[in-house]
C-alpha cells in the first residue's frame, strides 16, 4: 500500500504541474505576452496550493474518502481546464477572472493533496521516510512533468487533450484507491459510481477534443476553420469565408488573402527596386511565403535564405494546395534554403564570412511579447549590421504607426541606435489598418525609380507618398529596446490594449 500511496505522488505532482503549464501556456496564446502570463499564473498557483495547504487541517476523518473525493475533483476541474478557457475566451466579458479563478480552484485542491497524503501514511512510516519519501516522488513528478509538456504533449496531443488525459490519470489514482486499499471509506460504491462518471465524461472529452477546439476557434473566428494545429510555438488556425483566406497565429490576424498584396508589395519593394541587382537576399520570419513570392520576382536574385522558427508553418505552406496558391509555390523555388531556427540564434552562430546579404526582409510577428521582442532589439539589430553588406538595405514590419505610434518609432530609434540609417514609411491595409515600416541602410535611402512590372498596388508615385507622415503619426522620443527591460513590448501591449478597449 505504502508503494501505491508514494506512487500516487508522483502522479499527482506531474499531473499538478501539467495543468499549471496548460494555463500558462493557453494564456500566451490567447492574452500575449508570454512572461506576464506565466509569471502570474505560477504566482496564483503556487498561492492557491499555499491555501489548500493550510485548509488541508480541516479535514477530520476518513482521510481516504477525502483523498478520492479531491482526486475526482481535481481531475474534472483540471481535465476540462482547457476545454472550459478556449470556449469562454470569446464568450465572457472578463476573461482574466475566468482564467485566475479557475487556477486559483485547481491549485487549493492540488495543496490539499500531498498533506492529505502525509497524514494517510502517518504511522506507516517513520517520519523521517515519510517526508523524504513523499517529497522525492512528488519533486520527480514535475521534473517528469517538465520535460513531458514541451516534447511531447504540446506538438503531439494539444492544450485540450493533455488536459483531459491528465483528469484522467487523477481520476485513475481515486479509483485505484478505492479498489487496492481495503481500509474503511465511507459511501465506497457511490465513490465507485461517481469515479467512473467522471473517467466517462474525460474519456469522451479525451476523444472529441478536436470537435472541442474546433467549436470554440468557430465562434472566436471569421469564416470557417479549414486548418488548424498546435506546435511547440504557437496554434496556427487558418480560415475562409468565400474568397477571404486568413492566417492567425496564437489568435493574431497575420493576414488576409484580399489584400496581403499590399502589405507584401510594400514591404518588398521599395527595398528590392531600390538596390541594382540583389543576388543574395535574406528573410527572417515569413514563412507564409508571400514576402519570398515577392522576391522572386527578381531575376538577379540567385539564392534566398529563409529563417523562420516554426516548421509547421512553412511545412503548411509549402504542401498544402491553398496555400501554395495564395504564394505561387515560392517555398519549392531552387532558390531557397529554408532554415527553420530561432533567428536571434542563427544570426549570432552564423558564419560571417559565408553569409553576407544585399537584401535583409523582417516580416515578424508584432512584438506582443518578450520572446518576439528580442528580434527587434538593438542586441539583434547589432548582429543583423554583420550580415548586410556595405550598400545593402534591410527593411522591417513595424506595426501600426497610427495605433501604436510609439512603438512604431521605438523599432525605429532601436534601428539607428545600431548603427542604421532609418528611413520610415507607411501605407493603409484594409485588414490592419495604417501600417508601418522601417528601412535601415548605411548610407541614406534613395527610393527607387523603377518597379517590377504586374505590381497590383504598388507603384512610384504611391511608392513617393507613402514616405510622408501626418501629424498624428510623425517621429516621437522613445526609449531604446534592449534585452534587459524590453520597453517596446510595454509600449505595444499599452497602445494596442487601449486601441481594443476604445
């Protein structure tokens, strides 16, 4: 017995500590910026333990009943977490008391746990084991549980079916107790009854978990849901509604086939025309593949490299028929040596020698928070200085002047702090509104005076206005984005977070 009950706190630490990363997690993808979420979500965990801890006192009597009957509860509260959060993440007005109120419950019940085990095998052992004992098992439980989460239950089962399958595990735990252990528990059939109630219910939410995700993404996004999947980076949803094909990432528009063409021809561009004949180009982030179809409307450009974390994304854009539509099956070209890395990475372990660019295309996601963040600091603009040449020119997506003014500038001040010449321009998106981009060059811009032919929004005089600011979006003092405090993932969640209120 006293194996099985050490047993169990293995069991019960790992499946503890994998519903405190499943919130954690499905809170950056759904709120942003990753730290915040994380470091307030440990910090409600680890208090509400603290209160079962202590309200663990309470419990008189029949400490196995207890113990089953906090099992069962901890596996369907935890179980159906995930499931509950995405489904209310669209449907609740504050979201965050949702979310912390839930963590808060399942983190009281999992303190009552292990002090509720001390006392089941107080006398057992000698208090001395005992303690020891317990509290390996349980700390060998989150290092499993650690290690579990981001190698195999994100990319391989997902936030909604990890949730489910450790409800299951704790409901499995309540059910041995009751059938292995032969001490007295009061109302042992009905525990029995209500155990596989609940190993019934996570079972079926365990298998219907992508009918789960699939009804919460189809009220929480236009169009219908034609793609979706979770890596170990972020969930990647793709949508249609009639001839609008849109790509979200972590419920993040990236873009809208209506109208991509503008932001990529403007981001392309203006670049590209500008240099006399770019044979080396580099792409950071992008792994749609529409910047790159830009690209390769040059014919002096003989090699692109591509740099873009997630595999699934340029997987997904490289083989599947709609998508390759959308960007002319520009991830096959010869051309490209696709690496999919970390950026900041790559770029500091790059061999300066051998990889040198005329054309350096940034097409990130905004830096909504700290792991972005980093690719728009001046630490990495100082490595990006290496990998252009002398008279080559890079260019960088830099949200929305208008709704994000000082973020806007920040990535530009963060530019010339590194050592670029800045030259800043803009242009209206109908799916994002004004948007904002930063060319940095070592000598100054001069706007081309020609453009590839076919271009549907793009051309020179257009090209010409887009470099003129309004009041409302003209150059502010910001502070310089460095690693150490990152401001300009402040500013950003400030002005956007104020933008979506108004």
């Amino acid at each position: 017995m006293e194996i099985l009950l050490l047993f169990s706190a293995f069991v019960i630490a790992t499946c503890g500590l994998i519903y405190e990363l499943i919130a954690g997690t499905l809170a950056s993808y759904l709120l942003g910026d990753s730290v915040t979420q994380f470091s307030t979500i440990i910090g409600t965990y680890l208090f509400a333990m603290g209160v079962g801890s202590w309200l663990s006192r309470y419990l008189e009597r029949d400490l196995l009943g207890h113990f089953v009957r906090i099992e069962l509860l901890v596996g369907a509260v935890g179980g159906s977490s995930a499931a509950a959060l995405f489904i209310l993440f669209d449907h609740v007005a504050s979201f965050r008391l949702w979310l912390y109120s839930l963590v808060g419950v399942i983190g009281i019940l999992v303190g009552i746990e292990i002090p509720l085990l001390l006392r089941i095998l107080e006398g057992r052992l000698a208090f001395k084991d005992l303690v020891s004992k317990v509290f390996t098992f349980d700390y060998i439980g989150a290092l499993f549980a650690s290690l579990l989460f981001p190698l195999v239950l994100v990319p391989y089962l997902g936030l909604i079916r990890s949730a489910f399958l450790f409800g299951i595990l704790n409901t499995l735990v309540a059910i041995w107790v009751l059938y292995a252990i032969k001490a007295p528990i009061l109302r042992r059939g009905a525990h029995k009854a209500a155990a596989f109630v609940v190993l019934a219910l996570l079972g079926a939410g365990f298998v219907w978990s992508e009918r789960i995700q699939s009804i919460a993404e189809a009220s929480a996004y236009p169009g219908t849901v034609v793609y979706a999947e979770s890596t170990p980076y972020q969930r990647i949803v793709v949508t249609r509604q009639q001839r609008d094909i849109r790509l979200f990432l972590n419920s993040n528009l990236q873009f809208s086939s209506l109208d991509e063409y503008r932001y990529h021809e403007a981001l392309v561009h203006p670049v590209m025309s500008a240099l006399k004949a770019p044979r080396k180009v580099l792409i950071i982030g992008g792994g749609d593949g529409l910047a790159l179809r830009e690209v390769l409307k040059y014919p002096a450009v003989e090699a692109v490299t591509m740099v873009d974390l997630d595999p699934a994304v340029t997987r997904l854009f490289s083989h599947n028929e709609m998508m390759t539509g959308l960007n002319g099956g520009s991830l096959s070209s010869p051309k490209l040596t696709l690496i999919n890395a970390d950026a900041f990475l790559w770029l500091r372990e790059r061999k300066t020698a051998e990889m040198r660019f005329d054309a350096v295309i940034i097409d990130l996601p905004d830096p909504s928070n700290f792991s972005i963040g980093k690719l728009y600091s001046l630490t990495f603009y100082r490595l990006l200085k290496s990998a252009v040449n002398q008279d080559g020119l890079v260019v960088i997506q830099s949200t929305s002047p208008l709704v994000a003014r000082k973020s806007f500038w920040c990535v530009n001040n963060t530019l010339a702090a590194a050592g670029f010449q800045t030259a800043a321009y803009h242009l209206f998106v109908p799916s994002f509104g004004e948007w904002g981009f930063i060319i940095g060059s070592f000598s100054p811009y001069r706007p081309p005076d020609r453009l590839p032919e076919g271009l549907r929004f793009l051309d020179l005089p257009t090209m010409q206005a887009m470099f003129q600011f309004p009041p409302d979006m003209a150059h502010v003092a910001t502070a310089i984005q460095r690693l150490d405090d990152q401001p300009l993932v402040r500013y950003f969640d400030e002005e956007w977070g104020n933008y979506l209120i108004y």
